[in-house]
C-alpha cells in the first residue's frame, strides 16, 4: 500500500458542486503543508459556527430516528467512505481534504441543546450523537462539547444514542452509565475491520480496531448497552471479516451487531475510487465491481430502503453470513428501547424565576 498524506484518508479536493470556481490543489502545492523528514503533515483549521439551533430534524424513512446532534461539521477522523462529506460543500468547502482538515465548531452546543429542551414544542424522545459527523473525533478532547451536552441529556432525562469510532468516548462513561441507570442511554461502536494497516489508510485519525473493542467491553462491564455496527462493509476489501467482527463483538460484551453497506453519494464516488487506485491498486477491478454488484450497476443508489442493504446475490449473502455469525456467538436481533416518560423540563423552568 503507498503512502498519501501522513493521517489524511482524502488526497484530493473535488470540485464542489455548488460552486463555479474550483481551485485546483496541485500535489506539491497543497496549502498548509509541513514537511517532517519523508513525510507530509496537512494541518487541521477550526471555525466557529454560528447555527442558532442544535438539533437536526431527519427526514429520511429508512432511519430509527427523527433528531440528531452534530457539535462539528467536518471530520478529522478523515473515513475515505464518509457519506457525510458532500455535506461541507454547503459550507464552500471540497467534499475532500477540506471535509478533513477543515472543521466547524458549534461552541454553544450546550447552551442551544438546553434552549431546544426548555422549549414548550419539544416532545421528548430519542437523540442520536453523530448523525452525520463522530461526536468524539481528536478537537472534543480539548472542547468537550460532547461531554457538556451529555450533562444537558442527563439535566432533563431525555434519552440519547451514541454512536463513534472514537475510544474518547470511554471518558465520558460516568454520564453515560447514570444515564443508563434509567434507561436513558445507549452506545454504538463503528468497526469497519480488524486489520491495522487497512484502518490505517482508510479512517486515519479514528482508532484502532482493538482499541474500540476494549472500548465495547468498558462500557458493557458497566451496564450501558452497547452493540457494534460493522460498517460500512466495503465489498472485496472488508466483507471476508464479517464472521470475526461478530466474534469479537460478542466476547467483548456487544449485546447485537448490525451491518450496513458502503454509501458513495455525490463526490465520494471520486474521492472513494482514487484511494482504492493510490492504497490497492492490484484489488482495485474486483472492489469496484463487486460495489456495482450491489447497487445495481453503479456505484451508487440512492433509493430509501436500498442504499444501506444494496441489491441482488452479494447483500443476501453477506446478510447469510451475518445471521449465522451471530447466532453462533449468541447475539440476536434485541433492540434498546428506551425511556421518555422520565423528562423534566418544569423543574429547571421554575428555577429560572
């Protein structure tokens, strides 16, 4: 596998679709550029974001729910596959190297999440974390606006979903498990696969797969329900681990695991094509058409209740296969449900006078 630019899945910048004038980033010029040694070092800018609101309304059918919150635009996890990307270029932004090195912060997250709860409108019920960009990439380290929005859910007892690459979330545990006490909280670890050098290459900046399976297992041990989504499987490259993820999944204390295919929505198709071509040249016929296999042909369908299973022999196989690795290791198909009737917003309003 050659080497791109140290920590960075994109290389490129695609045109953004919204904008008339793209600025071509040429590989020996690419702004911002340290050079440590051999190696390229592409520095990480932050912004401030201005939103006057916090929660996302999802108008998608296909999802099991109807808010998320997203304290950061942008990624620095820098997941090559992210679905997620062409959403920078609402911002003027390119769906590559920007979406990763480029990121927004909503510093008064906090602040807006609990002005969304005091609201007479809002009816509780469940809030997903990362709907779109990891609530725990490397800035919430420093931030912590994950943290403070947690103390917010907690505040009023509305139930919350987690879901991250990001072993950061284990910091956050003492929240999570009082949350979880009363049924609040439940957490999802992404693990896409359990080779070093793939996850290397692919989400750069996210951590190690082992590293996320301890994470399963600290949460379990403490009581918050935490299942693994594998994901998102990328057929010829990732679909052979489905059977050992399951495993590890279950001895680590998973109670289900859930699947989901690689998405190339807009740019990504572009950005997805030329990491395969730079990092598994020899792989890269068989990925690709394995991909058309289960999208119809294309690279990509958009469809509602197709574009997370695929289409054809390659998505029934590879649910075959998942079915029986979790029934062999114990797991079902439990769903969490959980709690709205513990919210609490006139105690916190009669405090305000």
């Amino acid at each position: 596998m050659e080497s791109g630019i140290k920590g960075r899945g994109a290389e490129i910048n695609p045109k953004n679709r919204f904008e008339k004038i793209h600025l071509e980033i040429l590989d020996d010029h690419l702004q911002h550029l340290e050079e440590t040694g051999e190696e390229r070092i592409l520095k990480t800018e932050f912004f401030n974001d201005h939103s006057k609101t916090i929660l996302s309304k999802n108008e998608s059918p296909d999802l099991g729910f109807d808010y998320s919150i997203n304290p950061y635009k942008g990624c620095e996890h820098g997941c090559i596959y992210c679905y997620a990307r062409p959403t920078h270029e609402y911002l003027g932004f390119s769906s590559g190297i920007d979406f990763e090195t480029k990121i927004m912060i909503k510093r008064n997250a906090p602040e807006l999440l609990e002005k969304e709860f005091q609201s007479k409108s809002w009816k509780p019920q469940l809030v997903i974390f990362s709907g779109n960009t990891d609530c725990y990439q490397p800035v919430e380290r420093k931030l912590q606006l994950t943290r403070k929005c947690l103390e917010v859910f907690l505040k009023y007892k509305n139930p919350v979903g987690m879901i991250t690459k990001n072993a950061l979330i284990k910091r956050d545990s003492d929240i999570l498990q009082e949350l979880a006490k009363q049924g609040l909280s439940a957490v999802t670890i992404s693990i896409t696969t359990l080779n070093k050098d793939i996850r290397r290459v692919m989400e750069p900046r996210t951590s190690i797969p082992q590293q996320r399976l301890d994470t399963v297992k600290y949460l379990s041990d403490l009581g918050i329900p935490v299942g693994v989504n594998i994901g998102p499987i990328i057929p010829g490259l990732t679909d052979e681990e489905i059977p050992d993820l399951v495993k590890a999944a279950a001895d680590n204390g998973a109670y289900t695991t859930n699947t989901i295919l690689l998405r190339l929505p807009w740019q990504v198709k572009e950005l997805f094509c030329t990491w395969v071509e730079t990092h598994f040249p020899a792989r890269k016929e068989k990925i690709l058409n394995r991909i058309k296999d289960v999208r119809g042909g294309t690279l990509y369908n958009s469809n509602f209740g197709e574009r997370f299973k695929g289409e054809g022999k390659w998505p029934e196989l590879i649910k075959q296969i998942h079915d029986q690795a979790r029934k062999k290791n114990g797991l079902g198909m439990k769903k969490i449900s959980l709690r709205t009737d513990l919210f609490d917003r006139e105690f916190y309003q009669g405090r305000l006078f």
